[in-house]
C-alpha cells in the first residue's frame, strides 16, 4: 500500500499538531472505559467480543494494541478502524476534537519546499546546540564567564550535559561566521531566529548570553533560550528564539523530553517557571518536572503532560507574580480534565533555591505537606481579602464556582461542590444552581456543533486494507526490524578513521543495514523490505525518533507493524527462550546481541536459499539437466560451508 494522498491535502505542521494533540488515552476514552494497570492502561477491546479485557493502551508510548485480535497502532489508527475511516478522515475526526483548524489544498511546490526548510531549521538548530555546548566546555570564554556561572550557582557537570546548556560568544557574529564556514546557510540561520539579519547587518540573537536547548518531546532541539550575565537593565534577561516552523512556544514545555518517562512512572508532574528550575530539581533528584518558561500556561502544554498524566502539581514562587501565576493555569488545567495542586513556596524562595536548600526527600515530603487542590488554594488565599464583607464573599464564591464549572467530568464536579459547601458554608444546592448557569450555554454550543458535524460525514467510507500478520514473517526477520527501529541510533562500536588517533563510531542502523545489504540478503517480503529501505535512507537524518517516525507512519501497514513490534508480545524469539538467560537491559549488552541477531537471520535465510535449491535440483534432474543441477550442487555445497560458519558462531543456538 502506498502512502495515501493526504499529504497532499493537510500541511505537515498540521498533522504535527493533530498528532500532539490526539493523546491517545485520551482518544481511546472517548469509546473504551479504560482502568489503570501499572505504567499502562486496560480494557475491553473495542474490536472483538472478549470478557476479560486484552487491550492496552501506552500514554507513554502513544499506541494501543490489543493482544487478542492483535490491533494495534496510534490514535489516527485507532478512530480508522472504529470509525472505519481513511487517514486523512481520521486525522480530520481528531483535528475536530481537538479544536484544530484544517484548510485542505493540493501540496504547492512551495510547500513542498516548506517541508524540506522545516528539516534544514531542525539541522541548522542541532549544529547550534552543539557549538553552544562545545564552547561552554572548551573555549576560555565559555569556561571564565558561563562556567562559572553555573558553578557558582553549584550545578553539578552531570545536570549541564544532561539538558545540553551552552554559551554563546559575546560579539557581533561569531557564531553566524562559524555556522556559515561550515556550510549552513543564512537563511536557515535568520528563520530559526539564531541570526538576526537587517538589508547589510548581521548580529548573533543569543550573544553573550548562557544558552538553554529547548527540546520537543523526540529530543530534537528547535529553539533556545538565552540568559544574559551582564548587569545591565536595557537588556532583556532572558531571551527565547521566535516563533518559527518548528518552533511554537505555546506548544512546548522545557524539559519534557528529559522528564516524560519519570512523569509516566511516578504518575505526577511539577510544573515551575523556570530553566535552572528544571535543573535544580534534577540535580536534587525530581525528574518529573517541566517548565512553562515564562509564558503563560496554555491549553497545548497542557495537553502536552496528560499524554503522560493526569495529575500535575503547579509550583511557583511565593510571591504576587507566583500566586497570579497559579491562578491563571488552574482552570485551563481543570478544563483539560485533569488533577491539579498549587504548591507556594515560602516567601523569597523558588523551585531554584529551595531544590539546593532542601534536597530531594525533604522536597518531597514538603510537598506532600503543603501541596493544596485548588478549592483549598483559592478559597485560602482570597478569604484573606473578604473578611466580613458579603459582596466581597459572593465573588469569591463565584470565582471559585467557575473553576469547578469547568471540571468534564461530573463526578469529580460533584465532589468538589461538596468540598466547596464545606469550606465556604453555602448550600450545595445553590452551588449547583451556579455551576449548571456557567455551563448551559457551553454545553448548548457543542450539541450544536456535534450536530452539524454528524450531517456533514459523507455516507459509506472505504474500508481500511487489512492489517499485516506476523505470521506473514519469520520470527528472525520480526526481531530484526525491531532492534533496527528500537536502537537504529544507538551507538555500536568504533572503527578507525582514515587519520591516526582518529575513530568513527558506527551505530546499530548502519551496521544492520551494511550487514544486510553487503551480503544481497534482504528480505522478499515486501513490507520487510519496504521499512527496510527507509530506515536506510533517514539513517542521515539527525536526531530522528525511528519508533516515533513509523508508529505515525501515513502507511496504516507500517504503522501496525510498528506498534505490534513496540508491544513486542509476540515475538518468541529462542533468545529468550530459558529463564534469566539474558538478565541485562538490552541497550547494555548491543554489542553482543546486535551480531547474533544478524548471525540468526542471516542462518535462517540461507536455509531457506538451501531448500529453494533442493526444489530446482529435483527439477534439473527430472528435465535431465545435468549442467544445471551441477551448478545447483555446486551452489549447495558453498552455502553448506556458510552454513557451517553460522553454525559455528551460534553454537547451540543455531536453528534449524
């Protein structure tokens, strides 16, 4: 199946955005009563009849796969099937959902170039995180000025290499000219924000300043912010690159690259304000936190941590900005569905300072100590301003009303309008009478648009191809595309490089595919081969997630395999076959397993060849084409000896 035609009517971006938005938990909820089951979530499959429930679905991992009927794959996947749709109706149901406008157009030569620009700003963004961070550590000025900075503020060398953090030389170009020798553009330079370009002037946007990668949720770098260590009031303390095409601050959050699978585990996320924020709580050991950098809390950020969360903890400073802070994000927060606590800091700290004061258990107990929901919160801290005036007292009552009017779901509504009665001393039912004015007219608005969304769906949809089954493959070549999606970038071994002293690290991607390649011996099977090829030619690509690039794959067979392949349940390789023989994680032991695995499908190919030759032999020889079945022995006793070689290597563990 080739990849359908929707790319030529929805921009990139937008299908970007649709696939951010489109949690999948939270997609799946929407048709399936799903209940927590350790990091995941279960229940009954939507697909089959079945009493005990076989569908999981990873908020982490974004996909859902059932392990009886064998479905699987991401949210446009999921609405495909339910709703038997194609893929750009599917992405056009979830755009709806999510509030996402779509225009629909043919793909412009300009366009088409847009998408290649968007690749070229995230290339020119990963050199500038890399020549940030090198001359953070290895030049005189990075170390006297920004080096110091950080030392004195007692951040650990670990935390600075984990987030990436850099300095920019102070001047007027010295990172353009650098970016321009080693052959970057300028344009790139101007859209990404680094360089700032006027008719016949140029300047470095960040020079001067310490530098923080701001990554999005694959791990790629697409802007910075910059933090200034002269004292001088004219210039900005802080500085953010601009909104570009790969760069939308309102959709973003510092550190959730760093912190999402600590957020999945621990079921909870902090969120402060701040760049050193996020570092200081690592280094004190609190990884599930992220950082709204500045910018006000928005309804994307948000979405952005109840992929992997539903309860998250606003940790701001004590003071005024602090409090106006928390009060803003509460009911965009509630409105998401989600659980959310304030925590003030005592007056004069922040998340910063109190991290390096306290450390991680006491942190955390304190925490736990002081952290408020939000009716606790708010009514805490305006009962200060009422005290006996009534009409002061009403609108506090209102204001606190309001934030539970925005709560979806209504038990959670109800127990907080009894909290509210409590700590407020009003009638629970006068509270209700409030809640239901607040939310008429919103839930009247939405029937409206349900109902005009309905009487547009065209009548009869194609039906999705079927889905690809495992037992299309051999298992070596199932475990093979697994380990060359799962670890494509992980590092393998080093060669030696043309100069002395000089070495070449290969990674997992390039081995296996060399490895393959080199021999003729890729696999027939069409959809092997078809994934196969890509990995190969994104293998130069830099900082691209594999397993994120074919689980949202356009081809609905790609991305199925995929995500059956992520699940991993069905693989029975013979590797894992006696307990505790292999105890190690994977990612530790790739230098032995990585051969094997080549070795095992390399054996298992030629056995084939072999038995596809004793069928031509019987052939030859009832033709009484001896010079044929010559060559065909001939053949059979050179793979023989292979086969021998193979055997040698894998031992007992050899298949026959």
């Amino acid at each position: 199946m080739n990849s359908p035609t929707f790319v030529t009517m929805i921009d990139h971006a937008t299908i970007e955005r649709i696939l951010d938005a489109a949690e999948i938990s939270d997609v799946v909820s929407d048709f399936v009563t799903l209940r927590k089951r350790g990091v995941n979530q279960l229940g009954l499959c939507p697909f089959h009849n079945e009493k005990t429930p076989s569908f999981t679905v990873s908020s982490a991992k974004g996909i859902f796969k059932c392990f009886g009927c064998g479905k699987g794959g991401n949210s446009v996947n999921f609405i495909m099937e339910h709703e038997n749709l194609t893929y750009p109706e599917a992405l056009k149901w979830l755009a709806r959902k999510y509030n996402i406008e779509i225009v629909e157009k043919e793909e412009t030569e300009e366009q088409k170039q847009q998408k290649d620009d968007r690749e070229s700003m995230m290339i020119v963004s990963s050199y500038a995180q890399k020549y940030f961070t090198r001359y953070l550590w290895e030049e005189n000025e990075g170390r006297t000025i920004g080096l110091s900075y950080f030392r004195e503020r007692n951040f650990r060398d670990d935390i600075l290499k984990k987030f990436d953090v850099g300095f920019a030389p102070d001047g007027k170009t010295p990172f353009t000219e650098a970016a321009q020798k080693e052959g970057y553009k300028i344009d790139f330079l101007e859209k990404t924000g680094l360089t700032i370009k006027r008719d016949d002037w140029m300047r470095d946007r960040f020079a001067g300043r310490i530098m923080f990668p701001i990554h999005n949720i694959a791990g790629r770098v697409i802007a910075f912010g910059g933090r200034i260590l002269k004292d001088d009031k004219k210039i900005a303390k802080y500085l953010n690159s601009p909104e570009s095409d790969i760069y939308h601050k309102s959709r973003v959050l510092y550190g959730i690259f760093q912190a999402k699978r600590e957020i999945s585990k621990t079921e909870k996320c902090y969120l402060v304000e701040g760049y050193t924020d996020v570092l200081s709580m690592h280094q004190a050991g609190i990884e599930n936190v992220v950082a709204s950098s500045g910018t006000a809390l928005t309804p994307d950020q948000i979405r952005l941590v109840k992929r992997f969360t539903p309860n998250i903890t606003i940790i701001y400073d004590g003071d005024e900005a602090g409090i106006k802070a928390s009060l803003r994000g509460i009911d965009l927060i509630l409105e998401e569905g989600m659980n959310v606590k304030v925590l003030l800091l005592p007056q004069g700290e922040d998340p910063d300072s109190f991290a390096k004061k306290m450390g991680a258990t006491k942190y955390l107990k304190y925490i736990e100590d002081n952290e408020a929901d939000f009716i606790q919160f708010k009514t805490r801290l305006l009962l200060k301003d009422t005290e006996n005036d009534p009409i002061k007292k009403a609108g506090l009552i209102s204001d606190v009303i309001r934030s539970v009017s925005v709560i979806p779901d209504t038990i959670t509504r109800s127990v907080y309008i009894k909290e509210c009665s409590r700590l407020l001393g009003v009638n629970e039912d006068i509270l209700y009478t409030e809640v239901r004015k607040q939310k008429t007219k919103q839930s009247e608005d939405f029937r409206k648009k349900e109902f005009r969304e309905k009487a547009k769906k065209a009548t009869a949809k194609p039906k999705p191809p079927e889905k690809i089954k495992p037992t299309q493959f051999l298992v070596e070549e199932l475990e093979y595309l697994r380990f060359l999606l799962k670890h494509c970038n992980a590092p393998l071994f080093e060669l030696e490089g043309d100069d002395e002293n000089e070495t070449e690290m290969i990674s997992v991607g390039e081995f296996m595919i060399q490895e393959l390649e080199a021999d003729d011996l890729v696999s027939e099977n069409p959809l092997f081969k078809k994934m196969f090829y890509e990995v190969s030619s994104i293998l130069d690509k830099e900082n691209i997630d594999t397993w994120k690039h074919f689980t949202q794959h356009p081809d609905s067979e790609i991305s199925q395999l995929a995500t059956d392949l992520l699940s991993e349940k069905y693989i029975e390789s013979k590797r894992w076959a006696k307990a505790g023989a292999f105890m190690e994680q994977e990612e530790d032991i790739l230098e032995v397993l990585i051969p094997k695995i080549i070795n095992e499908y390399k054996f298992r190919k030629i056995k084939i060849m072999q038995a596809e030759i004793e069928k031509q032999i019987n052939i030859e020889s009832d033709k009484k084409d001896y010079d044929k079945v010559f060559d065909l022995l001939n053949t059979m006793t050179n793979l023989k000896k292979v086969e021998k070689e193979f055997t040698d290597k894998l031992g007992s563990r050899a298949i026959n």
